[in-house]
C-alpha cells in the first residue's frame, strides 16, 4: 500500500520537474500536504493525526482568506 503511494507521489514530482511552465505555489502546498500526512501516518498514533490534518487544513484555509482579503485591499 505504502509503496504504491510512494511510487505515485515520486511519479508525479518527477511529472512537475520536467513541467516548463513551473509549478505554483498552490502545488508546493498540495505536496507538503501529502508528504506530511504520510510523516504523520507513519509517526503518530492514535487520534492525533486526524487532529492534526485537522488543524492543518484549518491554517491553510485561514491563509487563504487572509491572502483573499489581502488582494480585494
């Protein structure tokens, strides 16, 4: 299971680093997102991990409004 994730999550960073066009800022996100839910699935047990994706998603939420705002201003 873990190593067709890992295969995946490799393919397509490699799919990005051949991408001319680049990669925003909103898929660097989407990234760290997946590679730290993995770090957490591996490292943390019991309830904390929902806890934590929970929060994470919380914070980029919160970032994304503010940035929202920032840009109407």
């Amino acid at each position: 299971m873990f190593s067709k994730l890992y295969a995946t999550i490799f393919s397509t960073l490699d799919d990005f680093k051949h991408d001319q066009r680049g990669v925003t800022a909103i898929e660097y996100a989407i990234i760290g997102v997946v590679i730290s839910a993995m770090v957490l699935a591996v490292f943390v047990t019991d309830n904390q991990l929902a806890t934590a994706l929970s929060n994470a998603m919380q914070t980029i939420g919160s970032n994304i409004a503010a940035a929202e705002n920032a840009a109407s201003s």
